[in-house]
C-alpha cells in the first residue's frame, strides 16, 4: 500500500430539501437530505445514516482483515450501529454511538478467540478512530460573475419583446 491514500466527496444542493453526493470511486451519486423529523425528506439517507453506515462498514471490513490476517474462519458478521441525537447548546449533537457485532462461528472452541478478534477490530476501525480527529476548515466564497453572452448584446428594447 502507498504511503498515504486519499479520498474526495463532493456535496451539493440539489434543490428543495434534497442534495447529491458522488465519489470518484463509486460509479452512484447517493441522494441525501436531513432527517425528515428535522424537515427533510423521507426515503432519502442522511448524513446521519451516511456517519452510521461508515461506521459499519468501515468496522466490517476491518474485521475481515483482521479475521483474514488472523487465519480465522467465520461463517457470517452482520454489524448494527445505532445513534441518537439530542439538542445541545449549538444545535443537535451525537450522544452515543453503539455497535452491534453478531458473529458466526462455524466452531464453539474458537469463541474465545472471535471475541478477542472483534475487540482487535473496534480499535483499529479508522472510521471510529476519525471522530475525534482535528478537523480543518477552508471556508471560500465567490462572487458571480455577470453572464454576457459575446455578440449577442441585450438592450432593453430587444429583451421586452422576448429576445
């Protein structure tokens, strides 16, 4: 593996209540709005879902690797992470994240084993270990500029009559 690895996801606002996400490594835009209790729009993931589903998926595949460098067998992992918001002094917060880790095993003697393995890839999760990473912020506000379109010059004349 390279030194470092990067990644890049770019949001926008699509219109109303809904916005777009894509990534350059996946081929699918992913529709998002807030949560509908807040006013969003049902049916669509949330960036809360998205923080959750990171979480999951981030600790499955670690898992995997760990399971894999571990030469351990397993015969399924299904991962449920749940977490509420409340309001807090600057708008709504995460108060506890909880992840469920259902592992099957095909052997009762490798129990011991497969809980020491979970554990090992709860610590390693990078996804987990990111939110309580510093954060950067680049702020940026551009201005608009005028649209004048060359050769086509509008006086006031041309655009009442609809030109």
């Amino acid at each position: 593996m390279e030194e470092a690895l990067r990644f890049r996801v770019v949001a926008w606002w699509a219109s109303g209540r809904t916005g777009i996400a894509k990534s350059v490594s996946a081929p699918n835009a992913i529709h998002f709005s807030s949560p509908s209790a807040l006013g969003g729009v049902e049916g669509r993931w949330t960036p809360e879902d998205l923080l959750l589903c990171a979480i999951a998926s981030c600790y499955t595949t670690t898992f995997r690797a760990v399971a894999e460098n571990s030469k351990f067998e397993y015969t399924d992992l299904q991962v449920e992470v749940e977490g509420g918001i409340s309001r807090a002094e600057t708008g709504y917060s995460f108060g506890e994240v909880l992840i469920h880790a259902n592992l099957t095993i095909p052997q009762s003697a490798d129990q011991a084993r497969a809980l020491k393995l979970l554990h090992k890839a709860e610590g390693l999760c990078l996804i987990s270990r990111a939110l309580s990473v510093e954060k950067r912020f680049e702020p940026h506000v551009q201005m608009a500029e005028p649209r004048v379109e060359v050769g086509h010059a509008l006086s006031a004349s041309n655009h009442r009559n609809g030109y």
